[in-house]
C-alpha cells in the first residue's frame, strides 16, 4: 500500500496534490515511500498548460446578476432571504431555468417547479433592465490578467452559462485597446448545453473549440459548481474569491484561490501548477 509520496531532485519543488513533486523543464522524479519501508524513485511528467477558461460574470464582470435574481422575487418570497451565499450555492454557475428551481426550492416556494418560469422570466426582464442603467463593470484585476495571459501566449475562452454574457462584454476593451470579446480565441458563452454546471459539459466544450486537451485547460471562476466542473473535467482551476467567500472556495479543493487575479503568477502556469506571486 501507498504511504507517501515525496519530491527528490535538485529541482524547486511544485505541491501537486499534496505530494511534493520536483520539476524541471515539466519532468519530475518522485519518490514512492511504501508502508513496508520500500521504496522506488519514478519518472513523472507535468501537463503544460497552454489554454485559460474564464466564467464571465463575478469573475470578468461585476454584472447586476444576483441583484435581478433577488429583485425578481417579489410576491413569491421575501428577497431578503436571497443571500449571496444562496446566489452562489443555487444559481451562479447554472442555466436559468434551473438556477430558478433551485432558488425557490431552497426558499420553500410552494410549486417551485411549476413557479420557476415565470420567476426566471421575471429575473430576466430585470437583468436587461439594469444593464440598460449600466449596472455592469469590469474587475480591472480580470482585464488585466487576461492581457498578461495573451502576452504570454495562452489562448483563452470565455464560458457562461449565462445567455447575457456577450452582450454585457461587448463594450469593453483591455488597456490595449483591444474589444475584450477579441481577446478570446473560442466563446461558448450562453450554448445550450445538455448539462449546467457541476457538469464539465461548457469547459469541454471550450477546450474543444480551442483545439486543446482538458488537461492543458486552466478555469477560472469563482462559484463552487464552476471549480467541481473543471475538476470534473481534469482542468486546473484557480477560484477568485469577490464575494467575502473564501473559505468556502478553499473547501472546493481549487489548486488556488484567492482575491484578486493580480495575485496568479502567470509565469508558473505554463509549468502546470497554478501558484500565488510572491508579494
């Protein structure tokens, strides 16, 4: 039986999944420590990441999302009991309709599935009412984490469940000038898809369009059923924690999490291993 797992070499070493491996040009050695005492050095290689998946909004965007999910249920429930904690548990990350369901079922709705239509419908007539007033904004930590990832080669996709996505990205540009939509190489932003998140299905689907093997993806997002999607995929994932949710995004077993994208080293992902710059 397996007793530990550690890093030998001269190489820096990497923490990959709890075990310490020691790279250098993406090959490693580990060594394999049995419980009977034996042990065995064994090759390793490490994934190159080559592609970044982002989640639109609560990651690029501070868009009016929850604000239109929790205004839209006047006369159904209290929308004061529409937390962010249920935002993020419930909806973010999910379609619509079942971002719906599962909001007023979570509420103790009477006929929430029959109620949920009509509650989506409502939420989206609020939501385009709010981009309207321009209740949209970039996070100017994701515009430019997505300008430092195209310097240093990465190609990138944007995938949101969400059917409003492009249209809230269309104005914006990176500090380049760039229109942010042209940044990405591949968009599946508002696809139907046969499975929402938890289910991979979107990040598969842009891995594909990107011509890139899951495993060469890093997602970015920043709600719990977006980072069980990317592991459910085989993708690294890095969570961004706006919402004063970091612990519960440390519990989703992310590679990291943190605050801001300023604090993503860059320069380590193409090694495979998202990691925090040193400050």
């Amino acid at each position: 039986m397996l007793k530990r797992v550690q890093g030998i070499g001269p190489a820096p070493a990497l923490g990959i999944g709890g075990a310490a491996f020691l790279a250098d040009d993406l090959s490693a050695k580990v060594l394999i420590v049995e419980d009977d005492g034996n042990s065995a050095t064994r090759p390793v290689q490490l994934v190159r990441l080559r592609s970044c998946i982002l989640d639109v909004d609560g990651v690029i965007l501070a868009s009016p999302h929850e604000q239109a999910w929790r205004e839209a249920l006047v006369g159904l429930a209290d929308p004061r009991l529409f937390t962010t904690a249920i935002y993020q548990a419930e909806v973010a990350g999910k379609p619509r309709l079942a971002g719906a369901q599962a909001t007023l079922r979570a509420l103790g709705v009477f006929d929430a599935g029959l109620q949920a239509v009509a509650y989506a419908s409502r939420k989206q007539g609020r939501l385009e009412a709010l981009i309207r007033a321009g209740a949209v904004s970039p996070f100017p930590d994701a515009l430019r984490f997505i300008a430092a990832a195209l310097g240093a080669g990465f190609r990138l996709a944007a995938a949101s469940s969400s059917k409003n996505a492009n249209a809230m990205m269309r104005p914006l540009r990176l500090a380049s000038g760039l229109p942010l939509l042209d940044a990405f190489s591949a968009n599946v932003c508002g696809r139907d898809v046969a499975h929402g998140k938890p289910d991979p299905e979107i990040f598969l689907l842009a891995a594909r369009e990107l011509q890139v093997s899951p495993d060469e993806c890093l997602v970015v997002e920043d709600a719990p059923a977006g980072i069980a999607a990317a592991r459910a995929g085989a993708m690294k994932s890095v969570a961004v924690a706006r919402r004063g949710d970091f612990t519960a995004l440390r519990a989703t077993e992310a590679d990291i999490v943190v605050t801001s994208l300023d604090e993503v080293l860059i320069e380590a992902l193409a090694d495979g291993q998202p990691r925090r710059a040193p400050r």
